[in-house]
C-alpha cells in the first residue's frame, strides 16, 4: 500500500449544512518554515465560502509583523482539527476602525462657518470637541481589544454582532447627543450675537440723535463732551456704597472735522483732554441731575460712534487716550484698567438710576436714552459747580 507524502499536512475542512470532511493540502511557507493553508485553494473547494471557523472563533488572516495581510492571503495550518467553512455569509469586518471627521450640513467645516464671541464660548465647545474624540478613542480600543486579538486581523459576524455592534451603538448614539448639544450651544451663541448687535444698533441710534441736535460744538466755550470714571486711588473695598465712592469728571477734546487742517486727510478723533480731570464735589447731586447723560457719553465712549462731524473710535482701539501721558501721574493705570473703569461706571449709573426709580417700571441699560436731550447752555454752566477743583482761569477741559 501507497502512503500519500502530503497526508500529514492535509487540513481538514466541512460546512455546517453536512458532516462530509474535505481535506485540502497545507502548503509550507519558504520564509516562516511553517505549514499554511492558501485562501484560494479552499474557495476552490467551497466556491461560497465567506470564512472560516474553529468552533465559536473566526480564524483569522495571518499578517506580518506591522499586522498587515500576508498576500496571497492564508490561514494557519491547524492539524488534528476540522475547520467549519461558512458559506454566503456576511462580509467579515475589517480589523481596522476608521475615525471620519463629518463636516456639518452645507459642506462647510465649523471652524470655517462659525466663530465663538467670547472665551467662555469657545472654551465650552473645544471641551465638547475633546469629549468626542476621547469617547472616540476609548470605543475603538475597546473594539480592538474585545474583538481582535495580537495576531488576528479578521473579526467574524458572532463577535460584531455582540460586544462591538453594541460598542458601534453606544458610540454613536454618544456622538449624536453630544452634536446636539454642540449645535444648540451654537444656536445660543448666535443668538447672544444678535442680541449684542440689536441693543448696540438701539444704543448708537440714541447717540446720534443727542449729538446731531440744533447747536454747533463751537457756540460754547464749555466743552459739552464728559466721562465719569472712579479715582485711580481709592481703596478697593467692595462693601461700600456706591456714592462712597470717588469719582473724576473728564471733558473730551471735541476734535471733529471743524478742527481738520487744511489739507489734511485723516479725520482727527474725539480724546480726553489734556488734563488731569476734576473730582465731583457731591456725586449724588451731580448723578441725579446729569446721570442719564453721562451714562449715554459712556456708551459712546465704550462702543464708538461717527456723526455729525464727530469720530469716536471703540474703547478697544485706546485712541481716546491719545495725549494723556502728558496729562497725569495715573495715565499708565487708566490705559491698562480704562475698559474696566468704563464698565464700573455704567454698571454704577444702571444701579442708581435703579434705585431711585418709581414705580414697576424697571430701568434697562438704554431706557434712559429715550428722552435724552442735550445739555442747554444754562446746563453747561451748572456743571461746575458741581466740580471740587475749579480753573483759575474758567476754563474746563484744555
């Protein structure tokens, strides 16, 4: 009797629909020195087959050392065992999980089509974005882990069907909530947005009524142009009253195009004047008289305005300090603190006029402006005697 050379490396391989065992020959790789059995030579046998198990556990391509699939591909040579060939099955599941980033409806990346207006805003969605990719991470670990082991490279329906479909699941339906609520952090940024540029449209409109009213900046040798600021050097003790408080008064230098040179082509701009400011004698008075006023002149100081002439530029840009080094001892504390005492003051007006407001009707931070006038003659000349420090010589401002 014959003995077949080739039968110790024969594997053994059926189908779930019969018990008839097929033997197909293992062929000895030259590199490894290990015996193997090529993918093509068991299709030509099962002409559906989809892959191959042993037992519950797909068995899987052998890759090299970087776990890429070793062309053509194989399975390892399993001697003494009868592998089941699953036939018209579903396509096996690539080991590999890919991470698409998705551009959001439009086509347009979000970075590209939406800006956060603040710092709290952007903090809020680059902590979301970095949620996502952590959840990202940690579910196609566990993927890997769960479903694909060191030398594996081919993960079977059963394993997909159990803990990584429901990995695959769970992690979408995560990234689903968490666009959601990225998407309506972006709706009530944009809001905000809109609601910023209305209440600024209204506060501007004001103010250009005010300065475009019936007399000229020269008809009075008062300046009609002031800010209000806190003293530089009072203590920081927040549980004083407001009034507790000491405040300077500071004209602005009215340059407009009246005071444009002759041939000049850069339109000056409104600034404080060269002069270290005078102190309120009694502040209450002072506020209860000019408060809606003064709260308007720090809007227009805060947010710039052009009209009639004028130029303002935002409180941004610092030009409204342009010349006050030569003005005052404090000039470096006002240009690194201005945009904070600014918002100190009108905070402070709001609450005053708050305060001593009658009735239900409650004061918004522009209902003032809605019977604003501009100050007469007879109110320019009231104005110093509400100022502690007096010019020798009359004259306010420079």
């Amino acid at each position: 009797m014959t003995t077949n050379p080739y039968e110790q490396f024969m594997q053994a391989f059926r189908t779930r629909k019969t018990d008839e065992v097929v033997k197909i020959t293992a062929r000895k790789d030259s590199k490894s020195g290990k015996h193997i059995v090529l993918w093509n030579d068991i299709v030509n046998v099962f002409k559906n087959a989809d892959y191959v198990i042993e037992g519950e556990s797909a068995v899987p391509f052998l890759t090299d050392g970087n776990f890429e699939q070793i062309m053509p591909p194989r399975i390892a040579y399993r001697p003494g065992v009868v592998l089941d060939v699953v036939l018209e099955g579903r396509s096996p599941v690539d080991s590999t999980t890919t991470l698409v980033s998705l551009p959001p409806a439009g086509g347009k990346r979000y970075d590209d089509e939406f800006r956060m207006p603040s710092a709290e805003c952007n903090t809020d969605l680059n902590a979301l974005a970095q949620t996502i990719a952590a959840l990202a991470v940690a579910d196609n670990n566990v993927m890997c882990s769960t479903c694909i082991g060191p030398e594996e490279s081919l993960i079977s329906p059963n394993q997909v069907n159990s803990p990584c479909m429901q990995a695959i699941e769970a992690q979408t339906l995560t990234f689903k909530l968490l666009l959601e609520i990225m998407n309506e952090k972006q709706d009530q940024i944009l809001q905000k947005q809109q609601h910023t540029l209305d209440r600024l449209a209204i506060i501007q409109s004001r103010l250009q009524a005010l300065l475009t009213q019936t007399y000229e900046l020269h008809e009075y040798p008062i300046p009609r142009l002031f800010i209000v600021l806190p003293k530089v050097d009072r203590s920081l003790n927040k549980l004083r009253s407001f009034f507790s408080v000491s405040y300077r008064l500071y004209f602005l230098c009215e340059c407009g195009t009246h005071t444009m040179a002759e041939h000049s082509k850069k339109p000056p701009v409104i600034h404080l004047a060269k002069h270290e400011g005078y102190d309120l004698d009694k502040p209450s008075e002072f506020f209860e008289r000019y408060g809606s006023y003064v709260l308007a002149m720090m809007y227009m100081v805060k947010f710039g305005i052009s009209v009639a002439g004028l130029a303002i530029p935002p409180l941004a840009s610092l030009k409204i300090l342009e010349g006050l080094e030569t003005a005052q001892d404090d000039a470096q504390y006002l240009k690194g603190n201005i945009g904070a005492l600014v918002d100190e003051t009108i905070k402070a007006l709001q609450d005053f006029k708050s305060n001593h407001e009658t009735g239900t009707e409650l004061v918004t931070e522009y209902a003032a402006f809605d019977k604003l006038e501009a100050l007469e003659g007879a109110d320019l000349r009231q104005l110093e005697s509400h100022l502690k420090v007096k010019d020798q010589n009359r004259v306010l401002g420079n």
